[in-house]
C-alpha cells in the first residue's frame, strides 16, 4: 500500500531505530513509522522545518497555508524552471535532516546551561538528566549508562575543556553525523549487541531482541526483509560484520534516504510521468502535500519571509 504523499518526502530514514541513553545516533532520530504506518506528525515537522514551523502553520488560514506552500516550492526550485526534479527533491531533504537535528540540539541546550555561561558542563549534564543527586553524592562512574555517556561527553568536547558549546553538544546528541564520534558509536553497537563477545555481529545478534511489528505477515517474512538488509551491510559477505561494515550500520546513510524518499514521491505525485513535480501537480492536492514529508518541516517555513505572503 502506498504511503500518503505527505508522507514520502523529507523521511529520514527506514533503518532500524534503537535508543542509547539521551544520545540521538543513527537511526535514533524520532520514529517515523508506528506499526508499519508513517508517522504523519514527524513527515510535516520535516518538511515545514521543525516542530516550530509546524505548530505555526496549523495556525494558518487555508488560503495562507496554500501561499507558504507556494513559497517553500520556489525555495526548492533552485534552477528556477518551475518544476521540482529529483535533485532538488532530494538537496532538500538533506538539508532538511541537518536542520532537525540541529534544531533539537539548540531546543534543550539552553535547558541544561544552568548558568548560562554558554556551555554545558558535565555536572550540569549530569543533573538535567538523571537528577542532582548524581552530580552531589556517590561516584557515576559505577553506573555503566552514566559511564557510557561520559566517554561520549569527553570525545564531544573537542576543545578539552571540559564543556559543551552549541556545537559540540550537537556532536554529543548525534553523534552520527561527526565522524570523530563513529569509533565510539561503533563500540557501544559491539558492547550492547556483540553477545558472544568476538568483535564482530551475526545476523543473530544483528536483530538481537527486535520483533516484527504489524507491517509483517510472518517473521518469517520479517526476517527475509532483515537479512536483505543484513546482507547490505556484510560487504564482503562472510556472514559476520565486522569494523567499517559495523560502522556502516550504525551510522545514517542521509542521501539512500533521501533519493528513496524522492523517487518514492515522484512515483505517486508526478501525474505526467516527466520525472518532475509541477506546481500544478503539487496543488491539485494541497493538502497531502502539506501532510508529507516536506511539509513536516514546519520551520522551514518559518524561515519564509511572512511579507512575501
């Protein structure tokens, strides 16, 4: 079943989403999908520019909403022909995936700079996110999570010291997109998922405690899908993955992404089969084009000029 227009165009990506601790790593971006089906909310925060923009253009008249629309149409015609080609699709996307991610980064950093000095100190990190009772009493060392995220707040702070500026905080949330940060992405996948503890992931290990959601008929099924996937990865097709291939997994492959994404769009939106998207096929049904992925980034919008409403 095709996903709504709306939903096919800025996704982030399709890889496998786990979680480690507060860090944002690959595949850690917030859930797109929810039982097989796209999370339409996220899609339109991705388009639109963020959770701001989008919040902000619910608040529009539809005549206003079909205006804005018409403007972040013409932001992403860079060759100003009129229509939407491939490349622009896709240029977009990738722009629209770092602005996500820096935009969340730059939300909760002034939260944690408790004093405002600009920076976030470990002991302000420390309290924001597992109370202030670690940053005053006991060792963190002893906790493996708290252990975890220090070698991760110590390889983020580039200038050593000691602090987090609004750029090395961004290196800490995700440290996918720093490839300083990869060694250690690549550690953590090895310690949490390396179960017999040779270095390397079998495909057993690779889907680990991960169960097929409702989008499956089987698992036998889903585990056909995994190994596709597995197999991607295995690059020198030994069975196992090991160093860059693990590497690999574990970090975000932003342009797959986002060429999957446009061509996906473009199968359903481009009426005249010219591999383009013309304004006329983008407002024969506004609506679903503001639900997609484009239109989540609510605040790209925001960055349009009101006055050229």
């Amino acid at each position: 079943m095709d996903l709504p227009f709306c939903a096919c165009l800025l996704l982030l990506w399709q890889l496998p989403i786990t979680t480690c601790h507060v860090h944002i790593h690959p595949n850690h971006y917030p859930d797109h999908y929810v039982d097989g089906e796209h999370d339409a909310e996220f899609d339109r925060e991705i388009l639109l520019g963020g959770k701001k923009e989008a919040e902000e253009y619910q608040k529009l008249s539809p005549e206003e909403s079909k205006q804005r629309l018409m403007l972040l149409v013409k932001k992403i015609d860079v060759n100003g022909d009129g229509l939407l080609d491939r490349d622009e699709l896709v240029d977009h996307m990738l722009e629209s995936f770092n602005t996500y991610s820096v935009e969340e980064a730059r939300d909760t950093f002034p939260t944690i700079d408790l004093d405002e000095d600009g920076k976030v100190s470990w002991e302000e990190y420390l309290q924001d996110t597992f109370g202030a009772e670690y940053s005053m009493e006991g060792d963190p060392a002893e906790d493996e999570m708290i252990q975890d995220d220090r070698r991760f707040f110590q390889q983020a702070d580039e200038d050593q010291d000691g602090k987090l500026d609004e750029v090395e905080w961004l290196a800490f949330q995700h440290p996918e997109e720093y490839v300083r940060m990869h060694h250690f992405l690549v550690e953590e996948k090895l310690e949490e998922s390396d179960w017999n503890e040779d270095g390397k992931i079998d495909f057993d290990e690779y889907l680990g405690d991960d169960e097929p959601d409702s989008s499956y008929s089987s698992e036998e099924e889903w585990r056909i899908v995994e190994r596709e996937q597995f197999d991607e990865y295995d690059k020198d097709g030994d069975g196992v993955l090991e160093g860059e291939e693990v590497a690999a997994w574990v970090t975000p492959n932003h342009r797959e992404a986002a060429e999957e994404e446009a061509d996906h769009l473009l199968s359903m939106a481009d009426t005249n089969k010219d591999e383009k998207l013309s304004a006329e096929e983008i407002m024969s049904d506004p609506d679903l084009f503001l639900q997609s992925d484009l239109t989540e980034q609510g605040e790209l919008l925001h960055t349009i000029d009101h006055q050229e409403l």
